[in-house]
C-alpha cells in the first residue's frame, strides 16, 4: 500500500511540478512534511541537501531519497517511477505541441505567466529553509533571538556569497559542511 501511495503522491507532483527540481521541492515538502507527516523537515532538508550533491536531476533525485527513506528500496523505486512517468509523458505531448504551435502569441503568454508562479514556488521552499537553517524552527518564530543559530547564518551567507560569485555548488557544499563540523566542534 504505501509503495502506491508513494507512486502516486510524486506522480501528482510531477504532473504540476513547473520550473524544474528546485519547483518540486515545496510540492515534495508539502506531500511527505505537511500532509503524510512521513518525514521531518529537517529529514526533508537533508534529503534536499543530499539530493543536490548527487549526480542528476534534483527532483528524481529527492523522489528516490525520500522514498528510500519512508519504504526503503520498494519505496525509492515507487516514488522516482511515480515523479518520472508524468513528466516522460507531458514532455512528449509538450514537445509536439511546441515544435508545431510554439510560435503563436498564446503559447508564449501561458510561459511568460507560469514563470513568476514557478519562482513563487522556489522563494517558498527558501523561506523554510532558512528558517530551519538559521533559526531552528519550522515557522516564523515569535522572537527571533529566541533560538538564532549565529553558525547557520554565517555558513548560509557565506554560501550565498560564494554561490553567487559562481564557485561551484560541490565546493560549496563540502565547504560547508566541513565549516558546520568545525564550528559544531568549537562552539
């Protein structure tokens, strides 16, 4: 039971994921966070985490790391062929419809308006990261000092800094951890 449930949780996923893997990740968190209450978000972040380090898509990458996680194997095969068949299909019909209607007005209207939502998606997926990753917490916090990770911050700034003067994500990454092991360490 819980390996089509899987299947089909990342298949609805798929089916309204817009803007790539990073726009799937507030769906992904919403499914197995919020609604299933299969991981914790801090689970969910590290699988996020972890999902970008490896090779290949984040999104399929996420799917079978959660999956993995909720049901073992069964349930990383579940969950990547739930997120991966919605998609293999909407590219195709996509594909055609574009390549034959791509150049009309109307087609161009629907992506310029999906692009502000998929970006509304992402800055979501952010304003819970950060407040995981600086504050602890899960939610707005009522007092902000109450529990601020001074650590957090910095690596996130830095990180930021780093990946905006496009050192390369691996970089970032180990460097990071390698600065949350330290500074755990010493402080």
């Amino acid at each position: 039971m819980i390996y089509w449930q899987l299947f089909f949780e990342f298949a609805k996923i798929s089916l309204v994921c817009v803007g790539g893997g990073y726009a799937s990740m507030p769906l992904i968190q919403v499914a197995v966070v919020d609604g299933y209450h299969w991981l914790t978000l801090a689970e969910f972040i590290d699988i996020f985490t972890i999902s970008q380090m490896t090779p290949g898509p984040i999104g399929i990458n996420a799917a079978t790391f959660a999956g993995m996680k909720i049901a073992g194997i069964g349930g990383a095969i579940s969950a990547t062929m739930g997120f991966v068949t919605p998609s293999l299909f909407l590219c195709i019909i996509l594909a055609k419809i574009i390549f034959k209607y791509g150049d009309l007005g109307a087609v161009h209207g629907i992506l310029n308006g999906l692009r502000p939502a998929v970006i509304a998606l992402i800055a979501a997926a952010c304003v819970s990261f950060i407040l995981l990753a600086v504050w602890n917490v899960e939610s707005i916090p009522e007092n902000f000092s109450d529990t601020f990770d001074l650590k957090g911050a910095v690596i996130l700034i830095c990180a930021l800094i780093a990946v905006r003067r496009k050192i390369g994500v691996i970089k970032v990454l180990l460097t990071s951890g390698a600065a949350g092991l330290i500074l755990g360490q010493i402080f």
